[in-house]
C-alpha cells in the first residue's frame, strides 16, 4: 500500500527515533508498504519518520544509480545490488575525504542543494530478521545511507548548507510546508489538513 510523505515542516521530521523490537506490531506489513511508497515517488531510500513513524527503520536502493556512467564498472555493479532495510542502525564511524554531492529528498520536493559528507561509514544495523551486521560502505553507497541514517537522528539534508543557502531556501520549504507545490505522489503537508 502507498502511504502519502511527510512533508517538511512536520515534527516527526526532527524527532530523534526510537528503536523497535521483532516484536513491533505489522513490521513486515509495514516494510512493505514502505517499498511500495519510495517506488512510487521514484526514491532511493526511504525513512519511517517520512511516513510519520518515529521508529528507527530506514530503506535503501540504490538500483537507479547503477546506469550512471560517471562511476565505474564497479561502482556501477555495487549499486546495482544493493536493496536493504536498516533497523535500529548506529553509525559507528565516519571516515575519509568530505565531498559534496547534489542531494534531494521526497520530504522536500524541488529543492536540491550540494552537501558535504565524509567518504566512508562504518554502521552496525539489524535486518528485518533481527540478525545484527556490522559494514563499511563508501563512496555513493555511504552517501544515500547517510541521508537516511539522518532522518532516523531527526535531522534533514538542509540542515547540512550554509546559512546564507538556508535564508534563501526559507520561502521555498515555508510553500512546501503549506502544501503550495506540485508533486506527483501522494503527501500530508502539515500546514494542510488533507493528503494530496
């Protein structure tokens, strides 16, 4: 089922979240739904506060990235095979060379920005079986789950600009809020009290 994305402005979108046991009610149901909702608004990762939930739980797929002809053969292999849901995730570690990268977010529709984050992560996660990993993931890889991994610590990509980048994307997230721009999958808006 397609559940509508929380639009910024909402405070589950700065809500630090809390972890979940294999025993929270509708997990399966609910990953499932998630997937559904972030192909339908054409994401590569998808976080439950966007859907309204403080729970810590994150999805990744980063298939779309694999036909960029920028990377390598190999970067083109890893992304392409890359699906996986991050439950109770901890950054351990951060490390290697910062670099910019133009993101976005379904959360923020129309607005892109380049942010700095550092090449590489090492990042302890349970799966949807609550079997516990530990992986080092770098380059784009590290990137996509670095922007998840921030929704889950209740912090967005906008927050990651300069000031004087954040004084001119006001108006622009004040509309988004409002539900005064045109997307095409469904979004509660919190300054709206309807899904469109």
């Amino acid at each position: 089922m397609i559940l509508p994305i929380i639009a910024y402005g909402d405070p589950v979108l700065r809500k630090v979240c809390t972890d979940i046991d294999q025993h929270y009610e509708g997990l399966e149901t609910l990953i499932n739904n998630m997937w559904d909702t972030m192909y339908n608004a054409n994401g590569v990762g998808l976080a439950a506060p966007q859907i309204g939930l403080a729970i810590r739980l994150f999805m990744v797929d980063t298939s779309p990235f694999a036909d960029d002809e920028e990377l390598s053969k190999e970067e083109q292999e890893q992304l392409a095979g890359f699906k996986k849901v991050f439950i109770n995730a901890r950054i351990v570690e951060e490390t290697g060379t910062s670099w910019p990268f133009n993101e976005g977010c379904l959360s923020i529709p129309d607005i892109r920005e380049d942010v700095t984050r550092k090449d590489t992560i090492n990042i302890e996660y349970m799966d949807e079986q609550f079997k516990v990993h530990t992986h080092t993931y770098d380059g784009l890889l590290a990137r996509v789950i670095q922007h998840e991994y921030d929704h889950i610590e209740g912090i967005l990509f906008t927050d990651k600009v300069s000031s004087l980048k954040k004084r001119l994307l006001k108006g622009k997230l004040t509309n988004i809020s409002k539900g005064k721009i045109q997307v095409d999958y469904k979004m509660r808006f919190p300054l709206l009290k309807k899904v469109r």
